[in-house]
C-alpha cells in the first residue's frame, strides 16, 4: 500500500485503518485510472464494494500533516464518480451507486468549518451521476480513555465506530495478521454482473416451451400446450406423484401453460436471479432455485384439489424474491439495498395476494407460498450464518452439490418421461377425438365443477346429470348412488350408457383407467343379482387390458373376476 508520492508512514493510525478496512471490509489496494484526481488529494486510495454498488475510500493522514484537508470540489468528486461507475454492479441492468468515503484521520475533533466543509459534500443536491458521498472524521487522540471518536455524515457512522475504537485502542495486528486476514476471502478486485446462471435457467425455460410445442400428445390450443402435453412433459399431477413420479416436483418448474405464463416468469426470474446471483453466488443461486421447486410443489400438492395439474417457475422464483430481499439486508442502508427491497417486493407481495391477481388466469397460489416460505428461510440461514468478510455465504461446496442433485433428478425426471411418451400419446388420443369434433368438448363438465369427495358428489349428481348427460363421469356418479341404494337396474343403465360414450370418453385425462372403474361398477350390479358370467364379461375388456390399478379394493375384484373360472 503506498501514497501517491510512494511513500508510507508506517507507524501512522490512517495507515493502520487503510489496512484494517483492506483485511476486515473487503477493500482492494486498486487505483482506479479514472480516479486519478482522488488519489493527487489523499494519501491514500482503495477500492471496495459488495458486489452490487462500488466504493472508493480516499483516506487523508492529519496526524502526518495537520493542516491537510480532502480539498477536491463536489462537482470534481462527482465527475470522478460517474466516470468510475463503468466499475459497479449492476441491478437489473442498471448500474449501481458509485460511493465516495472521504476519511481524515487525526488527532482532534472537527471544527465547525470542518464539519460545514464535510456536510457540503454529503447533504448537497442529488445528483443523477449516481454518486453517494459519505465523510468520516476519525479523532485518533484518546477520549475518555479511547480514541476513535467519530464525526461521520453517513448513516452507517454507529456501527464504524465500534470498529474504529477497537483497531485504534488494541494492540495492533502485525503485518502477517492482516495479511492473513485480507486473503482469507476472495477479495472483490472487479465486478463480474453477468448473472450466468440465471441466463441458462431462463435458456432451459425457452427451450422446454418450444418442446411441448412441438413433442404433443394432444392438439396446442395456438401457442397455448394442452394439458395432455403437460403431463406427459413433466407436469405435477397428484395421481402420478402419489404413484412415485416425485421428479416432478422439479420437472413442472420448466414447464409454462402459455406465452404470457412465460415471458412473466422470465421478467421475474431476471430480476429476482440477477440480484441473487451477484449477492450469494451461482452455486447458492441454483441450489436455492431447486429447493424453491421443492417447497412450492410440496405446497401445491398440500392445499390444491387432486385435479388440479401445477406447472411453472413461480414457487422457484418466489423463492429466489424472498432470498434475495432476506440476503439484501447484507448490503448497507443506501439506495441499493433500497432499490433491491422495493423492485423485487413489487413482484413479490401481490404475487402472494390472490386478490391482487384478479383476472389473471390460473394462478397455483399455494406454489407461490410454498416458494416464497422456502426461500425466505433459507435467504434467513445465509444471512445468519454469512461470515462478515466473506463475499459468499458459507457451505459453497454443499450449495453445489444441492444444486447438481436437483438438476441431476430433473434430468433423470426427463429421461423417464421421454421413455413414456408414446404411451402417453396413447393415453391422450381423445385429444385427437376433440381435433375432429370441437364440439364433444361442450359436452363435458368444466373441470373447476367436478366434485371433489363424496359428499359433493352426492349433492351435485343429479344436477350435473341433467346439464351433462353425455359426459361419462356424469353417468357414473349417479350410478355410484344408485348402487349404494340399491337400485342396481337404474345403476347399470347408466353404466352402459356411460360406456357407450367412447368418444367423450377418450377426451378424459386418463380414459383406459376410467373405464376400469366403469366396468368395475357394472360388474358389480351384475354379481349383487347373482349373475356372475354377466359379472365377468363385463369384466373381461379390462382384465384382458390389464391396466394397474391403485385402487386395493377394485384391484382385488378384478383379480377375483379375471381368474379362471
């Protein structure tokens, strides 16, 4: 570390600071070129920032020179800056506040011009350079015992001054010490903004959208995959998760429902990743995308209906908002901390708020809380944990590997899923149904008014059998009643009349296993009137299909009605 003229005094309290903020805060000995003018009125100059703003520190020895003041104009210093700001971080690809620190240090307090001086340079007009100036006169005499007593303009000035006593009032360290303590973290010697990670997780939301439209089990409504489409890519079903398929608790984060769905999870995910990204680092960044997936399909599979197919980014990126608001409280009050809280809580809050998103379509809000929760804990534990001198949270190498795990099972995830896409095509054929006669599609009951348990059913049957008696679910609902009272003749009517309806039925999610249940039902008012080989042919189509069935009471009549008789 050396003055202007190559010459230190060594023994000198600003020296000793101007190492001690180099091997506690993250500062660099680094002369920026367009800082020249700084560095021709200080003794010495270094360069620091958190990753997002950049701060010079110009440093003035008074107890070498009582008479020398920081003398260069404002106007000067905020040329200087703006001119230095090619250098700061960038906030959704705005640079960042370039912060001027004016230190003095000597013995004895500021006089009034002194602090009239220093105040001109932190309370006048705002510029739009976006330069912040902050100055601090260190009193290295002893006050009541202690020196460090500090006159500081900036906000920050309670919290330097505990530190400025110790390092001035303890022995101080040797020069290996600080040595030891600059390099024991990665030192900030330029700024690298580009938020590569959060590019390649948008590249794979781009690319999986141009997939499901052209890798369809079933006709795209425009731009817009069908539903089919989505599950057979990855979609998150709670039939298929409770089978086992829990990769997809990773794999609907990749997929959107349409455009819009995605070009706003790509606005959101730019912003909440870029701030991140430069915060907490790649590997952190990632890993909490994965643990976001996670936490917002857990979510979504807790409070959501059993109907309800999730896909999209939001419970990831919801996590990524909330960490990165939890891990902005790192940086120092100022305008980016600021501008960081407000950008990404303007996104955040009303995507937690239902209400708030009135008219938007279909919104997994459980996904967004799920998200949101998962990556405020886990922004809260960085923060907690996050060493003062340390550019990146802790456990980088465990970031990782949570990282490549949850994108090792994504993959594996697409690798079954891509084994099974023909038979998911097959699965999905009523959608071929539907291409040639758009109009059976009226014929179904809308999904957000299928019944969810059995007390709905019961209620709503009849009335659904009277607006929909062509869908088949219709037909087996009041059958179901029937048999439960008794009536197997009125049951098995409906029944057949459910079957006969091939086409609607191939438009349903999962056609073959509804007709399982169908015949199921149909066998059953033939065995309670004792009429077993009837019981059996009805059977027969599905024993001779042999579709699984979860169902341990179906699964056990269909064993008994396929044996050998």
């Amino acid at each position: 570390m050396s003055s202007p003229d190559g010459e230190r005094a060594p023994d000198s309290a600003a020296s000793y600071l101007a190492r001690c903020l180099v091997a506690d805060h993250r500062y660099v000995i680094r002369n920026l070129p367009e800082a020249a003018p700084l560095a021709a009125v200080s003794d010495w100059i270094l360069t620091g920032g958190d990753g997002v703003g950049l701060a010079i520190a110009c440093i003035i020895d008074r107890d070498a020179d009582p008479h020398k003041r920081f003398t260069l104009d404002p106007e000067r210093v905020d040329e200087v800056a703006a001119a230095c700001r090619k250098y700061a971080g960038s906030v959704h690809g705005v640079k960042e506040t370039v912060t001027i620190e004016i230190w003095e240090v000597g013995a004895g307090v500021p006089d009034t011009g002194d602090r009239a001086r220093l105040e001109g340079y932190a309370f006048r007009r705002v510029t739009q350079k976006g330069v912040a100036i902050r100055a601090y006169a260190v009193n290295t005499a002893a006050t009541n015992g202690l020196p460090g007593d500090l006159f500081s303009t900036a906000a920050d000035g309670a919290t330097r001054q505990p530190w400025l006593r110790q390092i001035l009032s303890e022995p101080r360290r040797s020069d290996q010490a600080l040595a030891v303590a600059a390099t024991a973290h990665d030192k900030v010697a330029h700024f690298d903004t580009r938020p590569i990670a959060t590019y390649a997780l948008l590249l794979a939301f781009f690319a999986m959208f141009v997939v499901e439209l052209a890798w369809t089990v079933m006709p795209a409504d425009g731009v817009s995959p069908g539903l089919g489409t989505l599950i057979a890519l990855g979609g998150l079903e709670h039939e298929r998760f409770d089978a086992g398929e829990w990769w997809r608790m990773l794999t609907c984060a990749f997929l959107h429902g349409n455009p819009l769905h995605l070009l706003f999870n790509a606005v959101a995910m730019y912003m909440a990743g870029g701030v991140l990204e430069n915060l907490i680092g790649r590997r952190w960044m990632v890993a909490l995308f994965v643990i976001g997936a996670l936490g917002g399909s857990a979510a979504s599979l807790s409070i959501n209906a059993d109907n309800i197919t999730s896909v999209g980014a939001s419970g990831a990126i919801m996590a990524l908002l909330a960490a990165a608001m939890v891990a902005s409280l790192r940086l120092p009050k100022g305008p980016a901390r600021t501008q960081i809280l407000v950008s990404l809580g303007q996104i955040l809050i009303p995507s937690l708020l239902p209400l708030a998103s009135a008219g938007g379509g279909k919104v997994d809000f459980a996904a967004h809380l799920g998200g949101a929760l998962a990556g405020a804990v886990g922004g809260g534990l960085l923060l907690l944990t996050w060493a003062r001198d340390a550019e990146h949270p802790r456990a980088g190498a465990f970031a990782a590997v949570v990282a490549a795990a949850g994108l090792a099972f994504t993959g594996y995830g697409w690798i079954r899923l891509a084994a099974d896409h023909d038979e998911y095509a097959r699965t999905f054929v009523g959608a071929g149904v539907l291409a040639r006669n758009p109009a059976l599609a009226k014929e179904l009951i809308p999904d957000g008014e299928l019944p969810k348990d059995d007390a709905e059913i019961a209620a709503r049957s009849a009335d659904l059998l009277t607006r929909y008696p062509r869908d088949p679910r219709a037909q087996y609902f009041a059958a179901v009643l029937a048999i439960e009272a008794g009536d197997v003749e009125r049951a098995r009517g409906h029944l057949e009349r459910a079957i006969a309806e091939q086409d609607l039925r191939m438009l349903l999610t999962n056609p073959e296993r509804f007709e399982v249940f169908l015949r199921h039902a149909l066998a059953v008012t033939h065995e309670r009137e004792d009429n077993l080989a009837a019981a059996r042919a009805a059977a027969a189509p599905s024993c001779k299909a042999g579709v699984a069935i979860d169902d341990g009471e179906v699964r056990a009549f269909y064993e008994r009605m396929c044996a050998a008789p």
